[in-house]
C-alpha cells in the first residue's frame, strides 16, 4: 500500500485549478472580479493566441509589493479575515484561490503601482516560484497570462474552438459590465474591439453596448422595494413583443455579483405566461439587493449560485416588481373605457337556441334582404348579439330539432355595434347595449382610422406612422383582462356565470377526462359546473358568460387540450386565456365604424395590450421613418 505523503503546493494547485480555472473565460472572470474589487472605473481585457493569451489592465488603487507577491500564495487574500465575514461580504472575491491556481497552469506576470506611489513593481510567477522587481509602470495594475494550460496537454484538449472560448468570454465581460454600469470595459480580441462600455451608469445604454440588449427593444423600469423583508429589486425587462427561444437575455445579479437565479426564471416565467407564446423567453435584468447575511455565496467553485435564507419572500418581490412594471399602463394610456349601460345580470338570462330559432324563424325573414319581419324577432335577435359578443350560432343543443342560420354579414357602417362583456368597475353588468343609440366614442389625439382590411385589420394612422391591428387578438386581451378584473381577487371566483338550462353532454377523450377530474375545483372557480353521469359520462351545466354562446362541448374540449400541456401552476391563467380567446370576435366578423372604434378604445385603455394572452403581438407598427426606409433603401 503507498505511503500517505503531502503533495507540494505547486501541485495541489494545480489540482484546485481544475475547479477555479475550467477555462480562459474563468481566468477573465477572476482577474476581472480583482479589478472591481481594487476599485477600477476603466477596465481593459485583451485576449490573443487562441485565448490562451490574456491581459487584464485597470486603473484600480494598485497593490503593496509585499502583497502582490502574497496574493500569489494559496488562501491569501484582502477580503475577509474571519468565518463571519463570509456573511458580510461586499466583494466578488474572497477565497484567495483564483492567483495561485491561475499561475500553476500559466506564465503569470503582474505589473502594479499604487495611486500615490512614484514607481511600480513587476511580479512574475512561474512554476512555482514568485519574484518582484521595481519598474517603471502606470497607475492601478496589469496582469498579463500567457501561455495558459502549457504544462497540462490534457486540458487543452477540452477547450473549443477559439470562437467558441471567445464567445464565453464576452459573456463574462457582459454579466460584468451590466452588474457594474459605472465602470468602463473594453474587449479586444486579436487586436480587434469587439466589446466598450462607455461606464455612464446608465442600465439601458450598457445593456445595450455590451450587447445583451440588441437596442431595438421597448424597456420597462422595473422597482420594487419589500421593506418587512429588506428585499429591493430593480431592472429592466422588454415589453412583450420581443423574447427569444433561450434565457441567454435575462441576467440576474444579487448584491452586484452576475449569479444563476432559478428565482427570477420562474417569476419571470409567471408574468410573461400571457404575454409571450409558451417556450419563449424575455429580455430582462434583474439587479436584487438583500442583507448579505441572507444569502450563501460560498456554495459553488466559481461562486455561480447562490442560496437564500428566505427564498419565498425574495420570490414575490421579484414577481410583484416585474409583474406590477408589466402592468403599466402605455402611453395613449389616457383613452378611457367605454362606460356601459347598466343591466343586471338577472334581467339577461341567454335565451335557448329554440325559442331563438321560433321567433327568428326561416319564414320570418330574408337572408338575402336582412330583413326582420316581427319587433319581436328583432329583439330576440339583438338579444342574442348581446350574449353573443357577434360570434357565430354554433349549434342547437341537444333535444332541438330546429336549425338557425345566421343572417348576412352586414355592411360597414350598418352593422349592429360591436359588443362587450362585463366590466370590471361594475360587476353587476353582463353587457355593453350599443345597439341603440351607441354612445359616441373618440380615438386619442392623432389617431384616424383609415381602412377594414378583409373584416381582421384595422388601419390606423398615428402621431409615429401607420399602425395595424387585428380585430381578434386586440378582443382577446381586453376581455382577459376584464375577465382577470372581473374576478373577486385574482385566480377566484367570478359571478359573470350562466347556468345553461339544457345540460351539454361532453364526448371526452381518456386524457380530457381525467384533466377535468383533476382540474374540477379549479374550473369551479372560473364559472364551469360539471356534474357526473350514471354511466360515468360528464355533463355540463354552467359556464362563463362569455362562452354562453358558444358549442359548450367543443369549446370545453380545446379548453382541456390546453390544460393538459400547460404547467399546474398555471391552469387559472390558461384557462381565463382559453375563455377570452373563445370568446372574442373572429377574423373575418363584420365590424361597424363604431365597433372599430369602441374595440381600439378599450385596447388602448388596456394594461399589457401590445400581445394577446398568447403571446401574438396585437399591432405592427411603422414609423414614418420606417415606411421611407423600406420604399428608399440605401
């Protein structure tokens, strides 16, 4: 058996390197760190050869030679002197590993000059052996690697491509960079700048030079102080036309160190999930302060995550800060929502499709003439463009023989307005009656309606160019946001419900019945009634007002197919998308002028209404700027 013997220091460095130095983007990341640190505002990295040759030059307050040679020595360091100060540390580095292992895979040479001192010091380490000698340098300190991984053949191996190592180095400089704005980076790559951040402070600007941000996105502020828990995030985040298929644009830093934060994924996640298509990922930065007796940076080599002490509450003020900053309202904020006639909701039962069928009846009128023969009909009819919100007559219920087919679409302007559903600042209301009389209602300052393109675009002239809105998806987001209002506290019960006085008997797949079994409570809440048959069939008796017109069977169905793929957590917020999507006006439905103008009133009126739930962007726009552009290209 070998004798137990202790290994030199040059080669247990060596052995630490492995964990500290896996890279030449963690020797960037370590050398850069010591130069926040040293209190730099001007940081310059220079990489060559392969990215084996790297050099790291700030303006920072420099070093004593003594401990610039110290600093070589394995746990040496300037940041802490006890266990307890891991629990107030205010610095990036504090394990005095990253020099030692750095120079036992390098040729290491370290020129430094304090800020009041008339000359500086050259430190060279190399194989294990340290030496200092004065020399004639600038202020702050230069570390120059050369070499990096000549004397271990089997770590080369492993490195990539020289773009690729490179590509993991600007991500470094980047989460830096932004964690930092009051500090100036610059990156050369082969001589080359390929990264300069101009250190004004501003978070936007930085975000954007350091190339997170590409510059074209719309940027929300987002603020948010939890005073009982000392928690206080701030950032930024894209409005939600813009997001990509990784989380490669969301940073998040914590008391200024760029870490991995499963925290902000899943808040994020929360409050974009009726905001962008599912899969897909915003633009964010999420700066979070806490008392650093809070949370445990001493848990990963590289010093990439991080755990708190009171993780939940660090949760719900992320969720909070983002979700309140998404909620704000946009610019042509100032257009007020339509006030609605007040009916109560017990005068507007949905009549059946019979008794609809035997007042409108085939003898009653003519398709091709719409015309009503009875005031009776016309009532019934009205009534039932109320309830409907202009969609389609699907079918007769079962234990109805009769069909109806829905009269023509009628033209532009002679169209029966445009309809909603309840408003949120009068619950007691089931519907807009704009029939009669509509109540004459204006687009913001600026805007002019132009064109109804194949009954699904409208055109808009604005103060900036043209805009172009679909009628569907601009319905979508205000009736679920209503409906989201319209609710006692959010994710509860609404009382906007119709008890259907012929039961729908559903035709469920496997899968769909047992998301419904699973889901029932939840469904519950949002206004389905479902009751079990003898032969273990289910029927439905109640739903939502807006799906009171609707093929209750087929629309209970996508609602389920939806439920299955989408994450438990989520299913009060998929299910209000799946309600308001069902229910809001389709392409190709005939609007009046009025209706237009009603709808973009409510759109524009409405928080978070540049997607619908799903993610699909409501507008296109086009700057007079951008239509020159694209009929002159240079």
């Amino acid at each position: 058996m070998p004798k137990v013997s202790v290994l030199p220091d040059y080669i247990a460095s060596q052995i630490a390197a492995g964990e500290v130095v896996e890279r030449p983007s963690s020797v960037v990341k370590e050398l850069v760190e010591n130069a926040i640190d040293a209190g730099a505002k001007n940081i310059s990295i220079s990489i060559s050869e392969g990215c084996r040759n790297i050099s790291v030059a700030d303006d920072g307050h420099g070093m004593h030679p003594e401990d610039a040679v110290l600093a070589f020595h394995r746990h040496a360091t300037s940041k802490l002197s006890s266990a307890d100060d891991l629990w107030r540390l205010s610095s990036l580095g504090f394990r005095g590993e990253a020099l030692p292992s750095i120079a036992s895979v390098a040729k290491v040479t370290c020129f430094t000059r304090l800020t009041d001192a008339d000359s500086g010091f050259r430190i060279e380490a190399f194989e294990g052996k340290i030496t200092s000698t004065e020399t004639g340098c600038s202020k702050g300190t230069v570390m120059e690697v050369i070499d990096l991984f000549y004397n271990v053949p089997a770590r080369l191996k492993f490195l990539k491509k020289a773009a690729t190592e490179f590509a993991h180095i600007q991500e470094i400089i980047q989460s830096l960079a932004i964690a930092y704005p009051y500090v100036a980076f610059t990156v050369e790559n082969e001589g080359s700048v390929q990264m300069r951040t101009n250190g004004t402070g501003d978070l936007a600007t930085v975000a954007r030079e350091s190339k997170l941000f590409t510059g074209t996105e719309s940027l929300i502020e987002v603020n948010n102080l939890d005073v009982t828990h000392g928690v206080k995030v701030r950032g930024l985040v894209a409005k939600p036309v813009h997001f990509r298929g990784d989380r490669k644009a969301i940073l998040t830093t914590v008391n200024n160190r760029p870490v991995r934060c499963p925290l902000t994924y899943k808040a994020l996640e929360y409050a974009y999930s009726d905001l962008i298509p599912r899969g897909r990922h915003p633009f964010a930065v999420i700066a979070i302060e806490i008392d650093p007796a809070h949370v445990d940076v001493n848990i990963h080599p590289t010093k990439k995550e991080i755990k708190y002490s009171q993780g939940n509450e660090v949760y719900l003020t992320i969720q909070r800060a983002i979700v309140t900053a998404l909620r704000t309202l946009p610019p042509t904020s100032h257009v007020q929502p339509f006030v609605p006639v007040s009916v109560p909701a017990s005068s507007m039962s949905i009549m059946p499709s019979a008794e609809l069928a035997e007042l409108v009846s085939p003898q009653s009128r003519t398709l091709e003439e719409e015309t009503f023969t009875t005031p009776d009909a016309q009532i019934a009819y009205a009534r039932f463009e109320r309830a409907a919100g202009l969609d389609e007559i699907r079918e007769i219920p079962s234990g109805y023989s009769e069909t109806v087919a829905r009269p023509k679409q009628l033209g532009f302007r002679d169209r029966l307005s445009y309809t909603f559903n309840a408003s949120p600042t009068a619950p007691e209301d089931t519907s807009y009656v704009n029939e009669v009389a509509p109540s004459k209602r204006e687009l913001p300052d600026g805007w002019k309606l132009l064109a109804y393109l194949k009954n699904s675009y409208f055109l808009i002239e604005s103060e900036q160019g043209l805009e172009i809105v679909e009628q569907h998806i601009a319905h979508e987001r205000v009736l679920y946001e209503r409906l989201l209002a319209a609710q006692n506290t959010p994710g509860r019960t609404t009382d906007l419900t119709q008890h259907l006085l012929i039961s729908t008997s559903l035709r469920l797949s496997a899968e769909q019945a047992a998301c419904l079994r699973e889901n029932d409570e939840a469904l519950k809440t949002l206004g389905f009634e479902f009751e079990h048959t003898e032969d273990g069939g289910m029927i439905c008796a109640q739903v939502p007002l807006e799906l009171a017109h609707k093929n209750y069977e087929a629309a209970i169905q996508e609602l389920l197919d939806q439920l299955i793929v989408c994450d438990h957590a989520n299913i009060i917020l998929e299910a209000t998308k799946s309600i308001a999507c069902q229910s809001a006006v389709k392409n190709g439905m005939t609007l009046s002028e009025e209706s237009i103008i009603s709808l973009l009133c409510d759109w524009l009126a409405t928080p978070r209404n540049d997607t619908c739930p799903h993610g699909r962007p409501v507008r296109m726009s086009f700057s007079m700027d951008k239509l020159f552009q694209m009929f002159h290209p240079a």
